[in-house]
C-alpha cells in the first residue's frame, strides 16, 4: 500500500500519528519539565524517605503518583521524558476514543466521510477542549493520564462493569483528589459496588507508599491533607491560594477571588468583600449547581424512555458530563492541564446540536469553542492570552458546557433532523 492511498483510507490515523510525533520531539526537546521537575523528583525522594512536600518541590499531589514516578529518577532524563509522552499520547487516544463511544459516536475506524454530521459533530468536540490537553503536553503534566483513566472508567460503568469502573476512577482519584466526587454520585444512583470502589482504591493505593518506604513524619496521605487541603477550606484563608499564582486557578473559586476582590491591581488593600462572605458566596453557588445538576438528572430519568433517540447520547452520558465538569468548577485548584475531560460533554453537546439542529445547543458550542480558543496564547498573544486567563475564560467554558448538559437533561434533545447513521445489526 503506498503513502497516498494510506492517507486516503485512514486520514484520522495518519493525522493522530503526525501529532504524537509532534508532541514527542516537543518533550524531547523542551527544556523545562514538570514531570521530570515535579513527579520525577518527588519520587526520587520518597524512594530516598525524604519530605516529598518539602519547601519548593512543587509537589501538591497525593503521595501515589510519587512513588509511580520513583523508577523514572534511575532512567536517564531523555528516556523519562519519552515513556511520559508514550503514556501521555496513549492515554490522549483513549480518552478522545472512549469519549467519542460514551457520546454515542460511531467507531472512528468504520465511520465513513459520507457522515458529514458525525465528523463535524467530532470536529467540534475536539475545538473545544483539544486545547487543553495539548496544555498538558506542553508543561508535561499528568492530566492526560487522569484523564484516560476517568473516561476508561466511565466507559466501563456505561457498559454496567460497575467493579471495573469505579476501580479506574479511584486510581484517578488517588492521582488528583477531585474525581472522589465521582463517589456520591454513584452513591446516589445506588451503584454500591463502584462508589465504594472509587474511595476505597483511591485510599487504597495512597497507603502503598508508605507501606514501602516509611516516612518519620507520618502517612504521607495525612501530610497532603494537613498540609495543602485542611489549611486552605479554613474561613479565613483567601480562596484560590494553592500554590500558583492566582490567574493559574481556574477553578471557580479561584476565578470568583479574582473578580469579586478585584486583586488585578495587586495595590488593593482592602478587597471589597471579607474572605468568609465570600466564601459563603462561592459555596452556596456550589450548592446550587449541585442541587440543579440532580434536578437535570432526575428529570431526564423520568423522562427517558420517550426523550432520547437511538442515535443520540444516552441521558447517563451527560450525566457524566456533569460530574466531570463540577469537578473542575468546585476543586480548590484547576488549571487549564486539567480541563482537557471537558472533551465527553463536548461530544455529547455536538453530536446532539447537529442531530436536532438546536440553536441554543449551537450558540453554547460556539461560546466553549471562543472561549477555548481565546485563552490559547500561541493563537492570541500574551495580551490576550493573560486577560482572558485572568477573566476565567477557561472556567466560564466548563461552566457553558456544564449548563448545555443541564438544558439537553431538562428540556430534552428532540427528534433527530436526520438519522445519524445507519442501523448496525
């Protein structure tokens, strides 16, 4: 088979392999790495008994990832870094592919290019959250990896493997504590075996490090806590504070610090509002949003036997969305790395506009994708870049995308304008 016909017959294979080269040859090449800064030196002290929260380590994770990244600290650093971005390129794989099945999308490999909805629909989902997992790629995170493991879980508890699923999930919420949300979720939907799962492994596998190697100061998943999570929900500590600079946090709390006590002008020196009020403030709207994203969903339950097409996302896939999107906007700290899971509630948004032809599903798709593209600064500069980080573009986008899940549970998706694809038998 030539290089043309290649590239004809499995463009989306060709342009997958053309970007991994790319991300490589970039982690290769550049010179700062958080994983080999970061991960990698963690590990090494921990492997070494050392403080692993020690004074400018930059480490603010739990201990696991750690002691999975001990080994990288023999290897020489260019082989460190390629095992990362193999990991990273294969996880980036998974999630756009199990993302695409969770939204109901036809197998990638089988979809032909006479399904121009489809393709559009997949061209869409990816404009708006491609960004952020090349972000990922860019500072050498681990992000992508999480995020792999969230959408491998998902997929499983789509496909009623319950064990499977929420063991995925904890192994993500042992590497970045914000997936434990996943935990009530599935609590409430009395799925027993996998909400259990997800905080008993995530507990589970934090606990092996120090099973290991012992540390004089005590469990190292008791220093994370005491030392980065506790001190920063007490009252009267500003939010957002967790170890970056401000404009870094795009969680909401991070955002709502920035724009309610107008620290832009680091000259203030009375912020307008108290830290506790508005810390009442910002946690009240995560009460709503919660109590809003259960009413969603227990509508579209009641509702599901008639509102939901075949070929369209399932209510649970958006019920997914949710969580993943709740989880960026109510963690103590989300950067921009951590958004690229903002990718299933983009699908599952896309291919339904373009099924119905809803407007506002349209006008939300176009506000994610504007917001996603204008905080990317190899696109707009660093003006712009800075303004729109600092405004909170990237959590406004998962907010959008969040609100567009809690319209398609609430009002439903309407009748496909057109079948998606041909039935399979």
């Amino acid at each position: 088979m030539t290089l043309p016909s290649i590239l004809k017959s499995r463009p989306l294979s060709c342009a997958t392999a053309v970007l991994v080269a790319i991300l490589v040859t970039q982690a290769l090449l550049k010179r700062g790495s958080d994983w080999q800064n970061v991960f990698v030196r963690a590990g090494q002290q921990w492997w070494m008994g050392l403080d692993i929260y020690g004074g400018g380590s930059g480490y603010l994770y739990p201990p696991f990832q750690a002691m999975v990244a001990a080994p990288f600290a023999a290897l020489p650093e260019w082989i460190s870094r390629l095992c990362w971005a193999a990991t990273s390129s294969i996880s980036m794989v998974v999630m756009v592919v199990a993302a695409w099945s969770l939204a109901g999308g036809r197998p990638l490999r089988s979809m032909p290019f006479s399904e121009r909805s489809e393709w559009f629909a997949f061209a869409v989902g990816l404009l708006c959250s491609l960004t952020y997992v090349l972000n990922a790629f860019a500072h050498q995170q681990t992000d992508v990896i999480v995020g792999a493991l969230l959408m491998g879980g998902a997929w499983y508890l789509a496909a009623g493997r319950d064990a499977a699923g929420g063991a995925l999930i904890g192994v993500a919420a042992a590497c970045k504590a914000t997936p434990l949300l996943w935990a009530p979720y599935l609590l409430w939907r009395r799925r027993w075996i996998a909400g259990l799962l997800v905080g008993i492994v995530a507990l589970a596998v934090n606990l092996l490090p120090d099973l290991i190697v012992t540390s004089g100061g005590g469990l190292r998943t008791l220093q994370w806590l005491n030392r980065f999570v506790l001190p920063t929900q007490q009252l009267d500590v500003v939010l957002g504070d967790w170890g970056s600079a401000v404009q870094f946090n795009q969680a909401f709390v991070g955002t709502a610090n920035r724009l309610l006590n107008s620290y832009a002008n680091q000259t203030t020196t009375a912020p307008p509002l108290s830290t506790r009020t508005l810390k009442l403030i910002v946690y009240t709207i995560f009460f709503v949003l919660i109590a809003v994203s259960i009413a969603a969903a227990m509508r579209a339950r009641r509702a599901a036997a008639v509102a939901v097409a075949r070929e369209l996302p399932q209510p649970m896939a958006f019920e997914f969305s949710m969580v993943l999107a709740l989880m960026l906007l109510i963690s103590p700290m989300s950067g921009r790395a951590h958004f690229g899971i903002l990718i299933l509630p983009a699908f599952c948004l896309a291919r339904t506009a373009f099924a119905t032809r809803d407007r506002i599903l349209g006008l939300i798709l176009g506000i994610a994708a504007i917001l996603t593209l204008a905080a990317n600064k190899d696109l707009v500069g660093s003006f712009i870049y800075g303004a729109f980080l600092w405004l909170g573009a990237t959590t406004l986008c998962a907010f959008v995308l969040w609100a567009g899940c809690v319209y398609v549970l609430c009002c439903g998706p309407g009748k496909p304008s057109a079948p998606l694809s041909e039935p399979t038998t």
